[in-house]
C-alpha cells in the first residue's frame, strides 16, 4: 500500500492519482489511434476526449458527494467541492455523465455512435484497469477479506 507515490516540495504526488491519469491518457492515446486507422477526424476525437473527461470527473464529484454519505459535511463547507486534489469521486458517476457527454458529442457532430463506441472500447477498459491499479497501490479499493491463495495481505 503506497498512498503517495512521491513529494516535490509542496506538491503531493499520489498514487491513484498517478493512475488515473494514465488511465486517461492511455484511453485517448487509443482513440486518437482508432481515428486515424479508421480515417474518422482525429480533431472531433481529441475534442470528444476533453468533454468526456470534463464531464466525467463532474459526474464522479458529485455522484461522490450525493451518495457517498457525505452531501451534509459538503453543504456546510460548499468551497470544498471544488477541492478535487482531496479526493471524493465515484466511477459510475464518472462513467454516466462520460458516457451521456459523448453521446451527446457524436451526435451533435454527426459521428456513427457504433464507430466511435467500437473505437473506443478497449481503450476504455485498458484506461479503468490502469486507474483500479492504482486504487489497488493506494490501499482504498482493496475488496473483501478472503483466505485464497492468492489473497494479499494490505497493512496500514
């Protein structure tokens, strides 16, 4: 278990943080890739990628904040929302307002959805394996206790 990864003077640098912005970048990386093999503009792609992303970490926020029990700690100290640096997202918030954004984009911009969804898949999955790397690494998605083989023993 390894919260931070490093410090630079002032600047924290934690693992899941590290990870998922890799797992961002390895996404797009792969879309960016998918558009220019299947001749789809890689401008509108790369432009897709930021509204999903944007989007994407709105909805984690506040799916985070409303349904993670802690909506009242936020309403008495509401400047705290906008402290995203300390944590407070969700995945499938993330993924909702991700997936409702770019949908959103592809028509608005006349782009076969089943395309752009096939391009995109893989990156996807290869982006969330790489960012639960890192939930695993910083020790705060470490699953149920088990007796198995091949069980890891996380200690504080």
């Amino acid at each position: 278990m390894q919260p931070i990864l490093f410090e630079l003077g002032p600047f924290t640098i934690h693992t899941v943080s590290l990870f998922h912005t890799g797992g961002i970048l390895i996404g797009i990386w792969w879309l960016y890739r998918q558009a220019i093999k299947n001749r789809v503009d890689p401008q509108k792609i790369m432009d897709l990628a930021v509204i999903v992303v944007l989007w994407a970490i709105i909805g984690a926020r506040l799916f985070s904040i409303l349904f993670d029990g802690s909506l009242q700690w936020y309403l008495q100290n509401p400047l705290k929302i906008l402290m995203l640096w300390n944590g407070g997202f969700t995945f499938y918030g993330g993924f909702l307002f991700g997936l409702g954004a770019g949908i959103w984009y592809v028509r608005k911009h006349d782009l076969d959805l089943w395309q752009i969804s096939d391009m995109a898949a893989p990156g996807l999955a290869l982006g969330i394996a790489f960012g639960r790397l890192g939930c695993f690494f910083s020790g705060d998605s470490f699953g149920k206790p088990t007796d198995l083989p091949w069980a890891f023993i996380l200690t504080a």
